[in-house]
C-alpha cells in the first residue's frame, strides 16, 4: 500500500515526491483507491483481485469497466515489475478490452503473463474471471521501457 506523503484530495505536482511506496512490487495510490490486492507477482506472471464495491458501479448498477480495465492493465505492470529491476521505468502504450460477461457482484480476479522484452517492449495479457470462474473479460497491451537518459 503506498503511504501519501500530502493530502491525496491535492492536485499532483510535478518535481516533488508526493507517495512512497515501501516495495518495488506493491499497489500505488490508484490501485489502493479502487481496493486492489497483489495476490502474486512472480516470474512474469500476477494475480490481482478487486472486491466489487458499490463506488465501483456503473449507472446500471454493474462493475464499471474502466475498474476493470485498471484491474487488468495493472495485473500486468504487476508481472512485468517482477522481471525487471527494482526503479525501471515503463508505461502502457497500447490496450484494448474485450468484455464477454457484466460482473453483478462480488470479487473479481486478474491472472496477467507477460512475454519480452523485445527490445524495450513487452506484451502482456490478462484474463478475468469472476467469483463464479467464468471469464468476464480478456485484456491485451503493450507496454515499453523508457530511455535512460544521461545523468540517470
């Protein structure tokens, strides 16, 4: 869990250390926000799960997929942070969602797996599944390492 070191309800501002996170591998102010749990991150893999609360809900009353969508893009970050060292920089470049089934309740799982490095880039996939085992979404993206730049 990230410890904010300013009030989370601010405006972030850039050049100054606004959260720390304890471990390389751990929910940043976001995930905790939505009420992400790291089940597992290890060797390009991770299992992430989202209770679905009621401030998750859409208008229809269902899980609102953009939850979803943070739930699986970060499942991923997850299983590529446990193949690179600890402060790499690498950012989403590319996603897309496909939704197979509305979550009307309960808990919903991430399993991610990664493939790369190719180059700076990794693709990364997740399935999602909720508390019944039927598959409610596939994710897929791409996600590339920053330059170093020098002085870094």
């Amino acid at each position: 869990m990230a410890r904010l070191l300013v009030d989370g309800k601010h405006l972030k501002k850039c050049g100054r250390e606004q959260f720390a996170l304890a471990e390389w591998i751990e929910t940043a102010p976001l995930e905790d926000l939505l009420g992400m749990q790291i089940e597992r991150a290890e060797q390009g893999e991770a299992v992430l799960s989202l209770p679905f609360t009621v401030n998750l809900s859409n208008g229809g009353g269902l899980m609102h997929g953009g939850a979803l969508v943070a739930l699986a893009d970060t499942a991923v970050a997850m299983a590529i942070k446990s193949l690179l060292p600890a402060g790499t920089r690498f950012a989403t470049t590319h996603l897309n969602m496909e939704f197979l089934a509305p979550v009307h309740a309960g808990r919903v799982e991430a399993r991610a797996r990664v493939s790369g490095p190719d180059g700076r880039r990794f693709a990364g996939k997740a399935d999602l599944f909720d508390d019944a085992g039927q598959c409610v979404a596939r994710f897929a993206s791409e996600f590339r390492l920053a330059r170093i730049t020098p002085g870094e």
